[in-house]
C-alpha cells in the first residue's frame, strides 16, 4: 500500500517533514524500530541517530537527535531536538564536531565531574558520526 504513513518530523524551529511514505525505520533508545501501516500505537523515546523512509521506490534518511516518536493510526509523529535532511547538513562543521568530541574523550582520563563531560562528548560524537553518514548516504 504506497504512502499509507504520514511522517511528521518538527523541531523547536521548524515542521521538517510532512510527507505520506511507506515504511519508517527510527532510531529508538533501544535500538532501531520499523514501522509499517497499521502498526500498533506507541510512544519511545529516541537516540541521536537516522530515521530512514521508503517513498515510491527509493530510501530516503534524515538525522535526528533525541526527541520523541508517537505512532498512533498511520500517522507517525517525531519531535526532536534537531532535523536533518542530507542536504541541510554542513560535512564540514559535523567533521569538526567529530574532532572535538573524540579529542575530549581521548584526553578525558581524571577530574571531578569528568563522568558528564564523558557522556557529553559521547553523544557529540555519536550526533557527529550520524551527521556524517546521512551526508555520505545522500
Ligand atoms: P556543533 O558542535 O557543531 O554545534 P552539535 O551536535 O552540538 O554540533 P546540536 O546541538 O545537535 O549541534 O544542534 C544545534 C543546531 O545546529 C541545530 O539546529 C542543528 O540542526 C544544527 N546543526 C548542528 N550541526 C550541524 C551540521 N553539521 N550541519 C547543519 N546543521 C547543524
């Protein structure tokens, strides 16, 4: 049944997508989720990771970064703290990104309140590498 999803992807800035497509796939807490037509409803909570969609033929990816997913009908909703498309991301600035986050955890060893900067940096990195994946994808 083509386009028989409505995706709906928002940030705190902006609607990122409002489109009918076939298949979702998101970046659950707990790993990645597909979602078909006449799924069941649910609410997770989501990693800084791609969501990737079927349209007609062709995948099509976005990078989110946290946020929630609802799915309730075959309406699937996502509110997260960033939206991506491919086009939209600086390969550049991700990179750079990448540099700081990994030159933190490799020079993280010791200090109070080290632990937070550790996860920080972990989740830079991983926000980062996702970044760079969806632009390498497009
Ligand atoms: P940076 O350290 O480069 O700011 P970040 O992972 O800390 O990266 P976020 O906090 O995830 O950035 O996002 C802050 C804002 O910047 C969001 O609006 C996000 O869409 C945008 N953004 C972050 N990195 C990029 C990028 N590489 N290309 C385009 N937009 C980006």
């Amino acid at each position: 049944m083509a386009g028989a999803l409505t995706l709906r992807v928002i940030t705190p800035d902006h609607i990122v997508l409002d489109r009918q497509v076939d298949r979702v796939q998101v970046p659950a807490a707990d790993g990645l989720m597909g979602i078909l037509p006449r799924h069941a409803h649910m609410v997770t909570a989501l990693d800084a990771g791609l969501v990737t969609y079927q349209v007609g033929g062709s995948e099509e990816v976005l990078f989110v970064s946290g946020g929630f997913a609802e799915v309730r009908g075959d309406t699937v909703r996502i509110v997260s703290e960033a939206g991506e498309r491919p086009e939209d991301i600086s390969e550049e600035r991700a990179s750079k990104a990448e540099e700081r986050a990994r030159k933190l955890l490799d020079d993280g060893a010791g200090g109070p309140g080290v632990q937070i900067d550790v996860l920080r940096a972990e989740f830079a990195l991983r926000r980062a590498r996702f970044r760079l994946r969806a632009k390498r994808r497009s």
